[in-house]
C-alpha cells in the first residue's frame, strides 16, 4: 500500500482546526471557513493533518439524491424512478503550495475507501462528485466516474469501487 501525506485524520469540531487552511479556491476556502461548522449533522467534513495537527487536505462527504432520468443506464443503477441515492464528495481542497503531488488523488482514494465502508453497512447505487467547473470534470473522469449529460456532476455505480477495492486496482 503506498504512504499517504498525512500523519492522521480527524473530524471537523472547532474553527481552530482549520483556522489556517487555505486552498487555491476562493470557493472551496469560504465553504470551509463559513459553513462547514454548521454543516456538520449532514456533511462530515474529513482533515487528514500533518504530525502538528495542521490540515494537508480536506474532504466533506454526504449522502445525496441524484436524479439520473437522463442518465445513462450504469448511471441510472436501476433505479426506475429516475432519481437515486449516493454517497457525495462534496468540497475537497489541498493546502495551497502542495497541489499536484498527488495528494488530490490519494484523498479521493480515502473517500472511496470510506464509500465502500458505508456500502457494507447498508448498500446505496452510486458515488458522486461534483467538480467546480469543466477542467475538473477530466480529474474526476481520471479516476473513473462518468459525467451526467450537461451537468458538473460525476457518478459511478457503487458496486464498481466496491468491486475495485475487493481486487486492490
Ligand atoms: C483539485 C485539487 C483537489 C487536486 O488536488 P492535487 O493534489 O493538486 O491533485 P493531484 O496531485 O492528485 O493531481 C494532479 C493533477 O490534477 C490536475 N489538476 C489539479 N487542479 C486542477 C484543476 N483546478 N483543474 C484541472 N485539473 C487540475 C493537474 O493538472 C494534475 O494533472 P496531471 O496528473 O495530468 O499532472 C487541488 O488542486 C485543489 O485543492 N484545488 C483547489 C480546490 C478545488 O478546486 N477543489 C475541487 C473542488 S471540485
């Protein structure tokens, strides 16, 4: 297994945590800093923190409905109804100054690790990313999810990643 960055992981429970975080989107860094306290009974938000406690990157996960009516028959998972249900990598973001080490993708890894864990305990169809705008939509499509039509949402059928870490790929 390779080493990750990050010496630990907590959860989101006081400002200071991430008083001194900041990545290179204003966006990501104002959810985190304005709303993520509050957000907490539905999202989680996840620090993976260096040995002195400060925060490398972060991630917030939630369960989502989608709807994937237009969606393509992996998507639709089958569902019937046109919406479904999966567990949602909300906002992610990397200390500034330590991008494209690929630590973005190794947090991405974590998540669906965490995905799977929820899988077990009661099965859900889909995992699903929102990218922030077109040129991330090709980072998440990198590592496997698939775009619905016209949208900045990705998704991938939960039994795909279950199945991936089943086979360590
Ligand atoms: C997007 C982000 C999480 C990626 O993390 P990272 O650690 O830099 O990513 P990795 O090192 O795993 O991957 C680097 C690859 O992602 C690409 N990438 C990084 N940021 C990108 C961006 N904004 N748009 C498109 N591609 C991007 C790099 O070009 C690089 O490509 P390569 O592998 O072909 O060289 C990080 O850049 C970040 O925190 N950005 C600001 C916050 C943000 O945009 N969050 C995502 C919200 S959806």
């Amino acid at each position: 297994m390779t080493a990750v960055p990050w010496a630990d992981t907590t959860r989101l429970a006081t400002a200071d945590q991430i008083a001194r975080f900041e990545c290179d989107r204003v966006g990501v860094n104002e959810w985190l800093h304005d709303k993520a306290l509050a957000a907490r009974p539905n999202v989680q938000t996840t620090l993976y923190v260096d040995a002195d406690g400060g925060v490398i990157p972060f991630a917030a996960t939630t369960m989502v409905i989608v709807n994937v009516y237009e969606g393509t028959s992996a998507q639709r998972a089958g569902s019937r109804e046109g919406s479904s249900v999966g567990f949602l990598l909300a906002q992610m973001g990397v200390r500034t100054g330590l991008t494209g080490a690929g630590i973005g993708k190794a947090v991405l890894r974590e998540v669906m690790a965490a995905s799977v864990r929820a899988y077990r305990e009661a099965p859900f169809p889909l995992f699903v990313v929102d990218a922030a705008d077109e040129a991330l939509v090709g980072y998440y499509e990198r590592a496997g999810l698939r775009r619905l039509a016209g949208q900045f949402r990705l998704v991938t059928p939960m039994r795909q990643i279950a199945k991936s870490f089943d086979t360590g790929k």
